[in-house]
C-alpha cells in the first residue's frame, strides 16, 4: 500500500464518519485506533512502508493527526476487501 496524507475533505469526511474530532494522538493512541503494535510500526517505519506523518511536538515527544490514523486504516481496510 502507498499511503498519502489525506485531503481536507478527506480528513473531515473521515472525521465526521468516525464521529471522532481532530486531535493529535500519541503513541498509545496510535496503537488503539491502528491496532498496530509499536515494534511492528518500528519495523515498518524503518523497512520505508508509507505511513502518517509524524509531527514533532519536542525533542523526545511526537504524535500523529488523528485524521491521518483513521484514513490509514480506511485505506489497509479498502486495500484488503
């Protein structure tokens, strides 16, 4: 799978079908709505697998956009049917 940043539109769209509001998620909340486990995402990440942009908060902090989560598992689900 290729993953891109989701739109605007998409990112409301997914937001919206989610029932969810845009946050930034941490590592724990990247685990619950991916259900991917950190090494697995470690090992991804390092393999050069497409994944959500990770956004730096400090030098030992980051997290993710919660639209950018749930359109990634939006495409693994769609990629899989």
């Amino acid at each position: 799978m290729s993953y891109k940043e989701p739109t605007q539109a998409q990112r409301s769209k997914i937001l919206a079908a989610s029932n969810e509001k845009e946050a930034l998620c941490q590592e724990k909340e990247r685990r619950e709505i991916t259900k991917v486990s950190s090494p697995t995402w470690w090992r991804w990440s390092h393999q050069g697998k497409s994944l959500p942009t990770k956004i730096k908060l400090s030098s030992n902090r980051s997290a993710w956009r919660k639209s950018s989560l749930l359109w990634f598992i939006h495409l693994l689900e769609t990629q899989a049917s």
